[in-house]
C-alpha cells in the first residue's frame, strides 16, 4: 500500500511540499509489478546514499538525485520528453501519464469507485464526466459481445 498525503510543488523558485490537489490523503495499492519497480528504485538509492555518505539528504523521497534531493521539474520533464519522443509520441503531455492510467483502469474492468480513488477525485460523477469517452467504448464493445453470443445461440 502506498499514502499520497502530500506533493511537492514549485514555487517561484523554491519547492514545497503541500496537500495533495484534492485536500486530503489517499491509499492507494499498486500492482506488484509497480512494488517491484519501486524496490528496485529504493536499492538504488541506498547504494547513491553509500556513495554520497555525508552529502546525503534523506528527504524521504522515492525519486532523488545522486545526493537524495528532488528531482528539478525540468529534469523530470526533459526525460519524459526525450523518453515520448523515443517512442514516438513526441506531443504527449506528463499529465497524460494519469490519463492513460485512469482509462486503462476503466478497461481493464476496475470500478469507477476504485479509479475515483486512487486519481483522487473528490466524487465518482467527476471521474465518469472525465472519462465518460471510455464508458461508451465499453458500451460499443458490449454491444458487440452481445451479438457475437447471441449469433452463437441462435446458431446463425
């Protein structure tokens, strides 16, 4: 289980660390392939704290840099740039990150209740006005399920 109950926001041309958009905290529990990763990020940084020793800032953060501070926006931004072009969505957006979680969710069959949460979205009606383009797919693809069963049982 992960607790998001704050963020680190930039501002002018300090950080700070403030509540989460939505004003209160959140649990959210990832797939275990994400824990997998996050383990392997977490190893990597003790063996950056080894290196840096007394230089070392235990920010607490998972994300940091070779001597445990944040991670500058543009450093953050640069590579996820540099990574979309890679793979040749050059115009994604770092937000978009969040999108393609929320509708791959949606897809894969998690209630909206459980996406609601885990975006932190104050009401289920908000989350379904956003992704509503999702739901309709879905209803497509229902549809569609629907006539290929019923094909099959009247064996046409």
């Amino acid at each position: 289980m992960i607790t998001i109950d704050k963020q680190l926001q930039q501002r002018k041309n300090e950080y700070v660390f403030c509540t989460p958009k939505s004003g209160k905290s959140r649990t959210i529990s990832p797939a275990p392939m994400v824990m997998s990763y996050l383990k392997v990020q977490r190893g990597s940084q003790i063996e950056q704290r080894l290196r840096a020793d007394p230089l070392w800032e235990d920010s607490g953060l998972v994300f940091t840099d070779e001597l445990g501070h944040h991670l500058a926006v543009s450093t953050v931004f640069g590579n996820f740039k540099r990574i979309a072009k890679a793979i040749g969505t050059p115009e994604a957006r770092f937000h978009d990150i969040r999108h393609t979680y929320a509708v791959n969710a949606i897809r894969a069959g998690d209630d909206i209740k459980t996406v609601q949460e885990t975006l932190g979205h104050f009401s289920t009606a908000f989350t379904l006005d956003v992704y509503a383009h999702v739901t309709d797919e879905m209803k497509k693809d229902s549809a569609a399920k629907m006539e290929v069963f019923m094909k099959n049982v009247l064996k046409l």
